[in-house]
C-alpha cells in the first residue's frame, strides 16, 4: 500500500468516511511553516504590495501575527480608503498610485468581516457602492443574451458578490443571475468553462446568499447551483486527490466543508484531497501568499463562507519568525528561454544559482542578452505585462510553459526552473 493509500486506511479508521467534508488536524508544525510565509510581507506596507487576503488567511487560521495584525489591518484601511475613495491629502500623489482592483476591494470588505466589522456610515457606503457598480457594469458586458463576457473573470464576480454577502448587502437578482447563468451552462460560456477555482468561489458565494436569505426569489436555482459545484469540483479530482490541481484545491475544500451530501463519496474524496494537501505541504509546494491564505483557515476547519458570524475571540497560536539558515554557495543550472510571440523570436540558455525562481531567470536575460520584460504586481504576486516590448492587448496575457506544451501552474516568482528546462513565454488571448 502506498504513502496516500495507508494515509487514507488510517484516516478512514477514525470514521471520517461520511457524507460531510471534515479535514483532521494536520501536524502544527506543518501549519506553522505556512503561516511563517506571510509574515515578511506584512512588512511591505505600500498600497502596491497590500494583501487583504493575508489578514483574512490568518484571522481564519489558529495562527495570529498578534499587534502585527492589527497594526496592519490599520494600514489596509488606511490605503484603501485615501486611495478608493480620493481621501489622499496630496492629491498628486493619489493620482499616480494605481488604485486596488475591485477584486483587492473585495478581500478588503472580507478583512474587515474577518475583524468582526461590519461595513457602514459614509465611506463605508461609498466602498459598497463601488463594489455594487463593479458587479453592474460587469453584469452588462455579460449581456443580457450572456454572449458576452465579465471585463474581469467570473472568479472576481462570485468574489464580489460574497464580499457584499458576508457584510449583508443584498444585490439585484439579475446580478446574481449572472453568476448563477454561469455556472449553469457552464459548457457553454464563450471563454471555455469556468476553472475549479472560479466554480468554488462562485460556490461559497451562493452558499452565503443561502445561509442569509438575500435573494429569497434565486432561492431555488441558487440551491441548484450549490449541488452543481460540488458535482463539477468532485469530478475534477484527480487521481492524486487534488481538485483540479494543487492549487485550486484549498479554495475548492473551503465550499466541500460547507456542503452536505447524501452519499458517502464527499468524505472520502476530502480525505484523499487532505492526504494530498499534507504530501504538499511537506514537499514545500506552497510559497504564494495567497493560496496559502486560502489553505490556513482549511486547516483550521474555517471558510470564507465563517465571515457571515465571524468568531473573533478564538484562541490562536503566536506567529514566531522563521529562523534563517546561512546561505550556501549553490551551483549553476542552464535554463533556456524561448519567446516566439515576437519577431525576431527570442531563444537563449540563462545560467542561474539552483534554486532560482523564474523571475530571477528573466533578471538575469535582461541583465545578459536583448531580452525585456514588464511586471505588474498583484494578489498572486508579479505577472508579465509585456515582453520584448510587447505589451498585452485586452483580454491578452503571457502564459508560462514548460516546452514544449505544458502550462506551469505558478507565477514567476513562485516557479523554480530545473535544470536543463525549457521556458517558454508565449502571447495568447481569452
């Protein structure tokens, strides 16, 4: 029998094996090294570099970053109201800071959720407006025949539509019909259907609407809609227990905890997900801030869908800093990178310390050949905005293959090139 076969025999032992998604506890030191990800970026305190989705990761968690914690959620309602609602003194400054996407507002109404707050008086009202034109303007490039499609994605839409939920802000019908229509016909969408992640945020967020009674006329179709994303995230496990793939499957275990089903196939597919998760982990797979900000309150038994009756007064563990080991001198590795998006197309063997992330690779390019890049920073961290000179048109974006055909799953700074690998930055449209 193998590592995840005993794991599972084990498990199963403690008659996890029901029609409930329930994940057991998972070694402490494990969850520790997670939570010790996010804290040198509650360092980085400039609106460009803020993550809303750190605080709400660890409020969720048994872990806490004590009057770090709060101290940062000071300067997340700081930026995001000078820079939301034009609050800046110095006007010129407000104008060249990029303002947060709705998405960052989103998480940003779910961090003050997490902190027992409930959104109100005027510039908590001008926030919700905000998020509600979002949806609005979203809700007519769909179209109301849904040939067309969100000027964002779906993910951000279901996001919006639960951030508003948790503070109990009721949207139009025909706004949550949208993201109900998607998920519906979701074979059917013009940009293809809809990613695990995509399917599980949309979930929670009409699970929310389910448990508040928001949009008691939708009532039936959004309890269709539930069943429907659990049938579509249990067929997308694979054979190694993740829901779709590694990383979409946190987001996908915070709807299963949330959901009740009739056969027993829900508690088995969340204990192979689990045995799964915890190879993972141990692997040291999870470095990007934000899946692990959806991993930790999974851990915890925790869903963005808690923030509707947040508990604030859980007890949680003290975050200590990781202690660093002394570098050591690591040896090269050749890392080719091709782009044949661009004329004349760009091939070159990088040279790069093992260990290197795929940004460091582009770095050093730069630094040696006629290769260019461009970044700009976001939830996920850095994505590429334009290579060679080639700037992304709309609904155009750089995807990151392993050649000759294989999509990487993480983003540049989370990536490690083996050596030997070929990289390829290719242009392509959605």
């Amino acid at each position: 029998m193998g590592h995840l076969g005993a794991l599972l025999f084990l498990l199963g032992g403690l008659g996890a094996l029901a029609d409930i998604c329930e994940i057991p506890e998972v070694d402490s030191k494990l969850v520790e090294r997670l939570g010790q990800h996010l804290l040198p970026w509650m360092d980085w305190l400039s609106l460009e570099y803020l993550n809303p989705s750190i605080y709400v990761g660890l409020r969720l968690s048994s872990l806490q970053a004590g009057a770090r914690e709060a101290f940062y959620l000071h300067i997340l309602k700081l930026n995001y109201q000078q820079s939301i609602l034009g609050l800046a003194i110095n006007d010129d400054n407000s104008n060249n800071q990029a303002k947060p996407s709705m998405g960052q507002l989103a998480l940003y109404l779910l961090a003050l959720r997490a902190n027992c707050e409930f959104v109100g008086g005027h510039k908590g009202d001008r926030l919700v407006s905000q998020l509600k034109r979002f949806l609005e303007d979203e809700k007519r490039a769909i179209g109301s025949n849904h040939k067309g499609q969100p000027r964002t994605s779906y993910y951000q839409y279901g996001l919006g539509i639960l951030a508003l939920c948790v503070h109990q802000k009721r949207l139009h019908d025909s706004v949550v019909g949208k993201l109900l229509y998607a998920v519906e016909h979701d074979q059917h969408l013009p940009q293809g259907p809809l990613s695990v992640d995509t399917v599980a945020m949309a979930g929670l967020a009409f699970t929310c609407l389910e448990r508040s009674n928001l949009n008691p006329n939708q009532g039936h179709r959004i309890t269709l809609a539930i069943r429907t994303v659990q049938e579509k995230i249990l067929k997308a496990q694979t054979p190694e227990g993740h829901f779709g793939n590694v990383y979409s499957t946190p987001l996908a275990l915070q709807l299963l905890m949330n959901s009740f089903m009739p056969e027993k196939k829900l508690g088995t597919a969340c204990l192979k997900a689990r045995a799964a998760l915890l190879a993972s982990m141990q692997d040291g797979a999870f470095k990007n801030v934000l899946i692990i900000s959806q991993l930790l309150p999974v851990l915890n038994g925790k869903s963005y869908v808690d923030l509707i009756s947040p508990d604030c007064e859980a007890p949680r563990v003290l975050l200590q800093p990781a202690v660093e080991t002394p570098s050591q001198t690591q040896a090269l590795i050749s890392v080719m990178l091709k782009v044949p998006s661009v004329l004349p197309p760009y091939r070159h063997a990088i040279s790069v310390p093992a260990g290197s992330s795929l940004e460091d690779v582009l770095k050093k390019a730069q630094e040696l050949t006629r290769f260019t890049y461009g970044t700009r920073n976001s939830l996920s961290g850095p994505y590429l905005t334009s290579v060679m000179g080639k700037e992304v048109g709309e609904r155009e974006f750089w995807q990151l293959l392993q050649a000759p055909d294989t999509p990487l799953l993480e983003g540049i700074a989370d990536y490690i090139p083996k050596d030997g690998e070929t990289i390829e930055l290719r242009l392509v449209s959605w």
